[in-house]
C-alpha cells in the first residue's frame, strides 16, 4: 500500500511538472495560430483578387484547418493547467498528427515540415522527462502520424495530384512565408518569455519589441515583393500575349493578300480557261498548248503584277508536275511529295518552301483549280514571293525591345530567324503548341538558349505554324526589382523609424526599473543611506516606496548585527581555512601506495601547510614498547631518524604518555610540563601537541608537532589536528594491509604457478601421455614426439615467436609458435604454419584458443587425477576388505602379500616379521 502511495505521488510530481512546461511553451499558441489561419484566407482573397497569381482555393481550406487547430489548443492549455501534463500532451500528440495529416492532403511538397508539425510535441515531451512507462504509448502515436502523413501523401498524389496546392505557386510560397513569420514570432515570445538572461529590462524590451516590429515589416516587404513580381510577370505576358495576337493579325493579313489574289486569278475568264484547257486536254498539239500557256502567263503578268510582288506563279496538275510557270525553266519540274502540292490540294495553304530549286526565303501560297463543275480538282495554283514582309512582322516587337518573336514549324525547325540561330527548336512552347495546336498558352520555361524565359505561344493553323513570343525571366526580375527599390528604401526607414520608436518606449519603461534597481545594488554595496525617488503613482512608484520602508528597517537590523557578524565570520573564516588545509593533507598524503612514502609525504604537508617548527609521525613497535620516529621533515628530525630515535612508551616525554594513554596531550607551556621531553636538537620548542594515532581504539601511532611559540594551539587547532590524525591513521591502516595483500597475493600466485608447474612435470614424466602433441596437416592427425627449435623456443621463453619457414616457398608462408600458458607457467606450444596473406587477427585468435585450451587441458588433467587417486583409494579398499576377512596368522601375511601384488603387477613384494631382537631371525614369505 506504501510502494503504490509513493508511484501515485511521483506520477502526480511528473504530471505536474509536465504541465507546467507544456503551459509555458503554448500558451501563446491559440492567438498566433488562429491569425496564421486567418492569414492564409487573406491570401486567398488576393489570389482571388488576382494580386497573388492564380486562385488557389485550397488556401481557404488551409486557413480553415489552421484557425481550428488552434481553437483546439484552448482546452489542452485547460488540462496542462489542472496539472494533467501526461494528458495535455497525449492530446496535443494526437491533434498534431490530425492537423499535419489534412495538411499533407491539401498541400503537395511539405511532407517534412508536417512530420515536423507531428513531431514537436512527443520530442518537447520527451525532453520535458516523460515517464518511462508512457514513452512507448507516445512514439506509437507519432509512428501513426508519419504512416498516415506518408499515405496521406501517397493517396493525394495518385487521386487529386491536380487539386493540392503547388509548393512553386506563388501564393505557396506567400503562405509559407507568413507561416514561417508567424512560427518566428511564436518562438521569439516563447523564447523571451522563458528567457531569464538578460541582463537589464531595457535590453529584454528593446529585443522583443525590435523582433516583434521587424518580423512582420519584413514579411510584409517580402509579400509586397512576390505581389509586385506576380503583377509584373502578369503584365509581360499580357504584352506578350498582346505581341502575339498582333503578330498573327499581321500574318492573317498578309496571307489574306495572297489568297484574295489567287481568288482574283482564279476568277479571270481567259486565264481560267486557257489553264483548264493545258489541266483537262491531253491531246493539244504542241503549238496550240504553247499558246494557251503564253495566253495565262499573260493573264498572270495583268491580274497580279507578277514582276513586282511574286517571285513565281506556277500551275499544276494532279500529279504534281509544273504545266504554267512565269518562269519557263521551271515548267516540266515538279514536286508531288512536297506540303505544296499535299496541303494545297485541300484547300488554301500558306506556308514557307521547302523546294531546293526555289532558293531561299520563299513563302508559298497555293489553292485548288476546279473544274468547270466547281467541284473537281484539275490542278494547283501556287504564288511563290518573298518572306521579306513576314521576317519583318516577326522581328519587331513594339513596346519590349527585350522580347523576340519567331515561328516554329511542325518538324520543331525555326521558320523564322532567331537570335541565335539553331537548328531545333525543342522548348516546352513549341512542343505543346505543336502536339495541342494551343489556341494561346504562357508559361516559364527555358528557351532555346536554355535560359530562363516567360513564353506566349500560339498555334496558327494557315500556316500551320507556332507563333511563339518570348522575353528573358531576368528582365521581369530586373524591373521588379527596380519597382521595389523605392519600396525597399521605404520600408527600411519605416523599420527605422519603428526601432527608434521601440527605443523610446523600452527606456520610457525600462529607466524607472533601472534607476530603482541601481539603488538596491548600492544598498546591497553597503550605502544603507541609499533611497529610491518616488515620483510615480503606478507600479514601480509603489515597489520604490516599499523599498524605501525596507530599507530603513534593514539599517536598523544590520547596525545591530554587523559587529556580531564580522566577529563571528572571523572565527568561521580561521577554522574553514584549517579545515580546508587538514583535509587537502589528509587526501594528498592518501594518494600514496608505500607506508614510508605516505608517512613522510604527511609530514611534510603537515609542518608546510601549517607552519609548525617540527612534524613528527611516531609508529608503535610489534612488542609495543617504544614509539619510534619514523618521518619528519626538518632537519633536526631528519638528524633523530638516522640515529633511531624512539621513546618508551608511558614513560619518556609526551608522545611517550600518550601513546601509552591513547588520548591526546597539548602543552601550552612546555617549561611548566613535567612530561615535557627536552629535546637537545629542538631547543626552540615553547608549545607541543601529540594525537594518537587510533585505528578501532587501538593506539598505532602519535602525531607530534611543535611550535616556537607558547599558547600556539587552541581547541580548534586541536579538534582539526585530531580529524586529521584519525584521517592519517586510517591511511596508515589502509596503506599497511594493502601492502600485506599484495605481498601474500604475490606468494599465492608463486606458489600456485609452481605447484601447476611441477603437476604438469609429474604428468609429462609419468608417462601419461604417449606422445608430445599432435599435428594436423589439413588431411590427416599425426603424433608429435619432439618440440621444433621454434616451440622450444616459445615454450622457454613463454612469448609468441615467429619465423620464415625453411622452404623454398619460405616467403610464402610464416611459421609463429604460441605458448600455452596456465597460470603464468608455459605448459604447451601451439606451432602455425600461415600462408602468405593472412588475417591480422590470426594470431590474437589463436591466443584466445590457446588460453581455453589451456584450461581444457588442466580440467583434463585434475579429472585424471581424480581418477588415480580414486582407483588406489578403491584398491586399498580391497586390500583391506581381504586382510579383515581373514583370521589365522599365516592367511593374513599370505592375503596381504597376494593383493598387493595382483596391484603392482610384476613387481616382486616381501614381507617380513621380526623376531625378538636378540633372536637374529627372519621369517620370510615371498610371492612373485
């Protein structure tokens, strides 16, 4: 019933404590959690705002989760303040675990800050001494935390990768840094609250005010910053997607041309029916098809200007072979497989020539020839002019000098110029316009160049061509950074500002305090006239009031006091500094292992430390009779020691009664001492002092120690002079059986050496064992019948020895004898043939194996002891039980010879019985 009061009570102690901590660490959590929540919402709303980039609805999600979890923390504060540590923190565990989770689920990329968020408090927990027995209860709920975070994580990105939030929006990345500056204020109030370092309040405000300021300042900044270059990306690519549109304005028009010319063309009557009549007739004679050609060249020339705006105007037929050309050289030509023929057979086509024959920079228009049924196809006619007026549509860009527009054609090849020429355009812009035939897309991406760049980009479907408009992402940098300089500037004398302001203020707060607390330190100085100024009605005006009530009655007290104080700290000052002096002479003098070196080591502590005019450390004899001199370190006791001085005990001087008395004997006085011993060679001496030295009562020794002055020693000096004679008597002690063991340890360990020694000479030479050893060769076992050099070496020497073997292949292989040892005494050799190569460890395992085969081989032996002498006691049990079992005279002599030599084998036994001595006679029996 007591053990379980006692566990109650120390559950209750740590239950305690555990609150009292998890309190101080969160109780400014609900208020700051609750804004960051609140926080994120507003930055949903500037996303909605579109002042934050694009809409992230799971913001408002976040700040939901937020602005719970920290409601949520109200009532764990409740339980930590009903002294319920143990379960505020199992709660705080399993809500944390909850909020990461949810967030992992809303939020892509952040999976280690809410293992973080899960871990702070079973680690705060832990560190706070949670007991033993719930340890294993929190981790497991931690472990659930991380599963259901990984999973959470795992599940997000299989079903709605889509729907998280992306770490690289912007509006994550604002989030993350009002978060971040709301932790950052949460741990500098925590930090400061629980901080007890400053070293003036002034300092402890300024700090908390200044971080407090800044933090918020800078985050600010930092959000007006990331606003600032998302309205300034936003606004590029409206220009770019302004270029672009214009661009293909331009293109649309220009194509237009082409096509209201090929429709005029197609619309005149001679030149349609002269073509037809080449396209449709296959059997005009030479001269009349001649005619017909020149008559639509004619027509060509009239209707389009063909000289001024077209390079060539051509016609034809199905099977893509040149029938009409303004350039007779190329009639009989053709080019079927080309985009020419293929997409203009379908319609009106535009598009850059890929026809070797044509030169470079062409761009082609061709459209259908219908038949006089309008509907079926005769021919094609192409207008082959100059790309001059498109490479000037795509090379300016009006307004960003810094952004460069070009076309990309379905084989990822620049149609227009760029500014660095390639041959490949594969860039996330021109595959995406080209695989998606994108109506219009921006993104961030590299370039060509691979340099970062914000990109619009276009599919346009005439000329089946990507319009891609790009300008270099260091350029929207460069003019947000130059946007927010101003800004910058700003806001640091904003910031400025606001410290000075935290300046005034903490000393506005922080002089009265330190004023106040100037005049307690001169108080406490010893300046007891010391007053504080009351010119305040709040707090501190009443603390200086009660300071100045305190501080009249405190001089009152110490005036009386301080005599009685000063003489009493005198007194305690002289005895602490004899204490402290006797007890650094008893430990050194305890440090030494020899009797001699620790009685003349105490000595001379004793006479340095002190300043006597003579130490002398007397021992008792072994009969107890004299008290003999056996260290000191002056020279008159030096001088004593040589001629073995000693005093009878109970008899001669003072040392002499006490060592006889066991009790301590000071004289003040030695002239007045009829004790007293005059000692010729300390003729100076006026006061003495000999403590036995006692071990369990019993009188050992005597401490003597002399001064030159009378009256030297008082009962202080005696009661310490006494501690520290018991202190080196016990060392006395302690040192002498130490001694004693080590010498009869050293004995015992000879004795035991010798006798193993001789049992396993006895054992070799009675031929218990047939042979010296053993040798295994890796096939088979052999006897050994003589030690090689190498073993014998080893076994003389009781060391490991090594050498090269003798063979051919001796660098090859290295022979090492390891002597086993039992006992200290070399009872065996264990001989290694290694190959070349081997392990480092080889021989140390060797050594072990030597050392248990060792005690194998002694066990062996004791056992076969055991089994002789058990063979001889039962031998002469037999002996004995033939001899009782006989009763004449003779049969006993007879029984008695018989059993003992069916023992002893061969060997011939006699016994023979005495007559009467005068008698001379012998009577003898013999058996062989």
């Amino acid at each position: 019933m007591k053990q379980t009061s006692t566990q109650q009570s120390d559950i209750d102690v740590v239950n305690e404590r555990l609150g009292q901590a998890f309190y101080s660490s969160r109780r400014y959590n609900p208020p700051l959690i609750a804004v960051a929540g609140l926080g994120l919402m507003a930055i949903y709303l500037l996303t909605r705002a579109g002042i934050l980039g694009e809409s992230a609805p799971q913001l408002l999600y976040l700040g939901a989760l937020t602005l719970l979890y920290g409601i949520s923390e109200i009532p764990m504060l409740a339980v930590a303040q009903q002294k319920k540590g143990i379960a505020a923190n199992f709660y705080a565990t399993v809500a944390g675990g909850l909020f990461a989770i949810l967030i992992t689920l809303l939020w892509q990329g952040i999976v280690l800050i809410t293992i973080l968020i899960a871990a702070v408090t079973p680690l705060l927990a832990l560190r706070a001494g949670m007991p033993r027995k719930y340890r294993a209860s929190l981790l497991s709920l931690l472990a659930a935390a991380v599963a259901g975070i990984l999973y959470a994580n795992f599940y997000a990105s299989v079903n709605f990768p889509s729907n998280r939030l992306q770490t690289s929006n912007l509006a994550a990345v604002a989030s993350i840094i009002f978060v971040l500056a709301a932790t950052l204020l949460l741990v500098t109030i925590v930090i400061i609250s629980q901080n007890r370092k400053f070293k003036s309040l002034q300092s402890l405000l300024l700090t908390s005010f200044a971080i407090i300021v800044m933090i918020p300042t800078v985050m600010t900044a930092i959000l007006s910053a990331i606003a600032t270059y998302t309205n300034s990306q936003t606004q590029t690519f409206n220009s770019l997607e302004a270029i672009t549109s214009l661009k293909i304005n331009q293109l649309e028009a220009l194509l237009l041309d082409s096509r209201e010319d090929t429709e005029r063309l197609l619309a005149d009557p001679r030149f349609i029916t002269n073509t037809l009549e080449i396209l449709t007739v296959s059997d005009l004679n030479p001269t009349t098809a001649q005619s017909f050609k020149r008559i639509a060249r004619l027509r060509m020339a009239a209707v389009l200007g063909a000289e001024e705006r077209y390079r060539e105007i051509m016609v034809l037929d199905i099977n893509g072979n040149v029938v009409i050309s303004t350039i007779m050289s190329s009639e009989g030509s053709g080019f079927p497989q080309r985009d020419i023929f293929q997409m203009g057979l379908m319609g009106f086509y535009a598009g850059f020539a890929e026809e070797a024959s044509f030169g470079t920079e062409n761009l082609i228009a061709a459209t259908p020839i219908l038949g006089t049924n309008r509907q079926d196809v005769r021919g094609l006619l192409v207008l082959r002019s100059d790309t001059a007026p498109i490479k000037t549509i795509m090379e300016s860009t009006p307004g960003l000098s810094e952004a460069e527009t070009y076309l990309v054609d379905t084989r990822l090849r620049p149609s227009t110029e760029t500014r660095t020429p390639v041959e490949v355009v594969d860039t996330k812009a021109a595959l995406d316009a080209i695989r998606t035939h994108s109506p219009g897309s921006r993104d961030i991406y590299p370039n060509y160049e691979g340099q970062q760049v914000l990109g619009y980009y276009e599919w346009f479907q005439p000329m089946a061509v990507a319009v891609i408009a790009e300008i270099p992402l260091r350029f929207t940098i460069n003019s947000s950074l130059n946007s927010l300089a101003g800004s910058a500037l700003l806001a640091l004398f904003v910031v400025a500002i606001a410290i000075i302001a935290v300046v005034i203020s903490a000393r506005t707060i922080a002089d009265p305090i330190t004023t106040l607390a100037h005049t307690t330190e001169s108080f406490a100085a010893g300046k007891l006239s010391a007053r504080a100024i009351v010119d305040r009605q709040d707090e501190i005006g009443r603390l200086a009031r009660a300071y100045n009530q305190m501080a009249v009655q405190l001089q009152e007290v110490i005036g009386s006091l301080e005599q009685r104080v000063a003489d009493r700290t005198q007194d305690l000052e002289n005895q602490t500094l004899r204490l402290r002096v006797a007890a650094e002479i008893a430990r050194d003098a305890a440090s030494a292992r020899q009797l001699r070196e620790l009685l003349a080591q105490a000595a001379e502590l004793i006479y340095h430390r002190f300043g006597y005019y003579h130490t002398g450390i007397f021992l008792l004899d072994n009969n107890e009779e004299y008290a003999v001199l056996v260290a000191s370190p002056t020279e008159a006791g030096r001088k004593m020691i040589e001629n073995n001085h000693k005093l009878r005990v109970g008899e001669t001087g003072i040392v002499g009664h006490v060592a006889a008395t066991g009790e301590a004997r000071v004289t003040l006085n030695t002239g007045m001492d009829t004790a007293y011993f005059n000692n010729p060679l300390l003729p100076n001496t006026n006061s003495e002092m000999a403590l036995p030295l006692k071990v369990e009562n019993h009188v050992i020794g005597v401490l003597d120690v002399q001064s030159e002055q009378a009256e030297a020693f008082s009962d202080d000096d005696v009661a310490i002079m006494q501690i520290l004679a018991d202190q080196l008597a016990t060392a006395i002690e302690r040192t002498r059986l130490l001694q004693e063991v080590e010498v009869s340890l050293k004995e015992l360990e000879s004795t035991y050496g010798q006798f193993t020694s001789e049992n396993w000479k006895k054992l070799s030479a009675g031929g218990l064992t047939a042979n010296k050893g053993y040798r295994f060769d890796n096939v088979r076992v052999e006897p050994v019948t003589e030690l090689t050099p190498l073993a014998n070496t080893a076994f003389k020497t009781g060391t490991i020895v090594s050498s090269n073997g003798g063979t051919p292949d001796a660098e090859k292989e290295h022979i090492v004898a390891v002597p086993i040892k039992l006992r200290g005494q070399t009872i065996g050799v264990v001989t290694l043939k290694l190959k070349e190569g081997y392990d480092s460890n080889t021989i140390s395992t060797v050594e072990s194996a030597t050392e248990r085969l060792a005690a194998a081989m002694e066990s062996a032996r004791l056992y076969e002891e055991a089994r002789l002498r058990a063979d001889r006691e039962q031998s002469i049990s037999r002996v004995t039980s033939a001899i009782s079992a006989s009763t004449e005279y003779e049969q006993i002599l007879q029984t008695t010879i018989r059993e003992i030599g069916s023992i002893l084998g061969d060997t011939e036994v006699a016994i023979q019985i005495l007559e009467e001595p005068t008698a001379g006679k012998q009577a003898e029996s013999r058996e062989p």
